[in-house]
C-alpha cells in the first residue's frame, strides 16, 4: 500500500463493513469509523497490501509481524467485488509475510462469508469472545508452514 492508497482503502473498507455493520445493526464497528491519520498511524507498525483493478483499489488487508504470529486485520473486499475470490487471494498474500508460525485474526459471528472462507483456508476457531448484546468476535488461527 502507498501513501496516495489511502482514501481508496478506506472507501472500499467503509463500503465492505456497512455490510457487516448491517448484520450486526451497529453502525459504529471500528472499520467504519477508522480515520485517515488512524491508518496512517497503524501502516506505522503493520503492511497494508491492496489489491487493484486498473486504477481502482478493489481491496486491501493489513497484516502485523508478532514474533512468530501474523496478525492479520481489516480484509476488505469492495462490494461488487465481493464472492470472486479476491478475498481469498488477499488472504494468501497475507499469508505470505510471514516465514513460519501461525496466522491469527478475527471476524464477528454472524459473518458467515468470512467464516466461510476461513474455513476454506484452513483457519480454525480457537475461542469465541462476546463484545456486548449484538457482537461476538470470532478468534481463528492457522499453523502456517
């Protein structure tokens, strides 16, 4: 991700989460709330990859070294994008940071496409952790190679 990539992320991220932020009837999950200085300021200490289509930023994820775990953030598809397997590519890339260990990250619940993929990928759930009445964050890993 480059600098002039940034309020293209966030446009696709923003139109990606309305949907969960439907699902969950909470339009104040973080990724839709993200600023452009908050991005900027965690591309500080985590990669951000894109994916684009000619001169449009179709999708993005970010992904942060821990040791021997990947953490691995805000995958986002743009909408008319979405059930391509763009996020599964995204995902791949993201995987490919790290050298071993394991990849670790999150979804909510009722993100049924996110888990899906997962899934597919090869993550596992490892816990499940209630945000408040309507959130469930879901906890995957996947052993890496």
């Amino acid at each position: 991700m480059e600098a002039g990539d940034v309020d293209a992320v966030l446009d696709v991220q923003r139109a990606a989460f309305v949907i969960e932020a439907r699902l969950y009837d909470d339009p104040s999950l973080p990724p839709l709330l993200e600023s452009r200085e908050q991005l900027a300021a965690d591309l500080d200490h985590s990669l951000g990859l894109v994916a684009v289509d000619g001169d449009r930023v179709v999708g993005s994820v970010r992904v942060r070294v821990d040791g021997e775990s990947l953490h691995i953030a805000r995958l986002s598809v743009a909408p008319d994008r979405q059930g391509r397997g763009l996020g599964a590519l995204l995902l791949a890339r993201a995987e490919a940071v790290a050298v071993a260990g394991e990849a670790l990250l999150f979804t909510g619940h009722l993100s049924a496409s996110n888990l899906r993929l997962y899934a597919r990928a090869g993550y596992v759930e490892q816990r499940r952790v209630p945000v408040d009445e309507r959130v469930t964050l879901v906890y995957l890993r996947k052993q890496l190679p």
